[in-house]
C-alpha cells in the first residue's frame, strides 16, 4: 500500500527536481542564449566565471550581508521569542502582530519600505527630524544600501523565527529552571547553561536557513535598490537573473548558479560543523 503513495512522490521529485538540475548542469557547459544556440563548450563559462570580477564582487556583497544579517536574525528572534514566551493576557495577539510581516510579500514589503526610506518625504528621515538628526539617502549611498536591506529583511524575518524559537522554548523541561533556582543560578545562568543549550538545535535550524536564505538575496535588492549604488547591493543570484533572463546568456547563467550551490553547500556544512563543535560532550 506505501508504493501507491511513494511512487507518484518520487515521480513528482524527479520531474520538479531532479531533471531541471541535470538540465541546468547540461546548459552550464553550452553556450545556450535561449533564442538560437546551444553548443557544446565544455568548462568555457566556468573559466570565463572565475575571471569575472563583478561575480565575485557580488559573493562580497552578500558575504557582508550575511555576516551581519544572521546574527542578527538569531540574537533578536531570540530575544523577541523569550519577550513572547509567557502565559499573559493578550499575549498571542503580540505574536501575532510581530509574525504579520512574515505573510507579507517581499516585493510588496519592499516597495513600501522604498516610501519610509525616501530621503525627502520617507517616515524614517521624518522620524530623525524631530530629533533634530538630517537622515541620509539610506538607498541612494553607498555606504547605506546595504544596512538598508538588511533591517528590511530582519523586520520581515524575525517573526517566522521568532514562531521556532518559542516552540524550542516551550520543549525546554521545566524542572531544569525549578533545579537551578533551588541552588540560586541567576537568570543569566539559567540561559546559558539551559536555556542556550537545549535550544542549539533550534538555533542550528534558523541559522541554517538565514544562511541559504542570506545568499540567495534577491527580491529586497531588486525593487529596493536595483543592485546599486555602484553595484554594492547586487547579489549573486541578481547576477544570474540579468545574465540568463535580461541579456540571454543562459548557459553561462546556469554555470553561476552551480557555482552559487556549492557556495551554499559549504556554507551549511561549516554550520553543521560550528554547531556539532559546540555540542558539550557528555
């Protein structure tokens, strides 16, 4: 009885998985240009790829994001999560409005966040005002644009996983914290030796998926920014959407995107690593 369903699953895999992967790896050694071509080219677009500055400035560009975005992601989905871990009154209706920017569409989100962040008539700069502080051009300046996507992807992040958090929370054993007051932990050490603990692997899973997610930036860069100013907010993949989808070089596109998986598959097992190294040994 289990093949009737486990056939049309591993059907449905290979069609939506499997087969547009092997295509797209097949592609990245052509120089297909959608409309004509595609011969065979061998490691052509990979040579050429790793003499492409601007790809490689793009890998900066979000290894700079990640670095601050993902800790970020996890201290305040943390902190909001242990704010919201309490049995009071009216209690669900605050997680409910700090979740509500998750539902909200990134494109959509970021095309109101281009208002807030207008440097003449944007709420923000207007907010500074009043205390006296002239606001920049937060996506107009270099040195803004990128901190800019950064605190509009953490406003719309942060609830998803402050939602794992509090579920990690309320899987904590409550004799653990009964134990440790009777021998008089303070709440910082209760954290850290409980709270913190048992929560590593939540923590492995919400910085695992920042990580995929933080290097597979697209939408925030897109409609925020453009990849400007000066190219320090493009990413890898809005390379690959102006290189396969704006200028017809999809092979070559499809050759950055692999490249692009394996970075992401490095990435995640140096996490996986991080997190088995701080495992305390029993």
């Amino acid at each position: 009885m289990a093949y009737v369903f486990i056939t049309p699953t591993l059907l449905l895999f290979a069609i939506f998985t499997i087969i547009p992967v092997v295509m797209a790896l097949y592609l990245s050694f052509t120089n297909y240009d959608v409309l004509s071509r595609m011969d065979w080219v061998a490691l052509d677009n990979y040579k050429r790829l790793f003499k492409d500055s601007l790809y490689w400035t793009t890998f900066k560009n979000v290894i700079f994001y990640s670095v601050i975005f993902v800790p970020l992601n996890i201290l305040m989905s943390l902190g909001l999560a242990m704010l919201m871990n309490f049995k009071r009154f009216g209690i669900r209706l605050f997680r409910t409005f700090n979740y509500l920017p998750t539902l909200t569409s990134a494109v959509a989100a970021a095309t109101v966040w281009i208002w807030l962040l207008h440097p003449e008539f944007g709420l923000v700069n207007s907010m500074l005002g009043w205390f006296g502080i002239t606001g920049p051009a937060w996506l107009a300046q270099t040195e803004t644009a990128m901190p800019s996507i950064i605190m509009v992807t953490l406003w719309q992040s942060i609830g998803s996983n402050m939602v794992i958090y509090i579920a990690g929370l309320q899987g904590v054993p409550d004799y653990l914290y009964e134990s440790a007051k009777l021998d008089g932990a303070s709440a910082f050490a209760r954290f850290r030796y409980i709270t913190w603990p048992q929560l590593r692997p939540t923590t492995f899973l919400i910085s695992t998926m920042a990580i995929i997610g933080a290097l597979q930036l697209f939408d925030q860069a897109f409609v925020l920014t453009q990849g400007g100013p000066g190219n320090v907010t493009k990413t890898p993949v809005y390379l690959i959407y102006q290189q396969g989808f704006k200028q017809l070089q999809m092979g070559y596109a499809s050759a950055q995107a692999f490249v692009l998986a394996i970075a992401i598959l490095i990435f995640s097992l140096i996490n996986m690593r991080i997190n088995k190294a701080e495992e305390p040994v029993v």
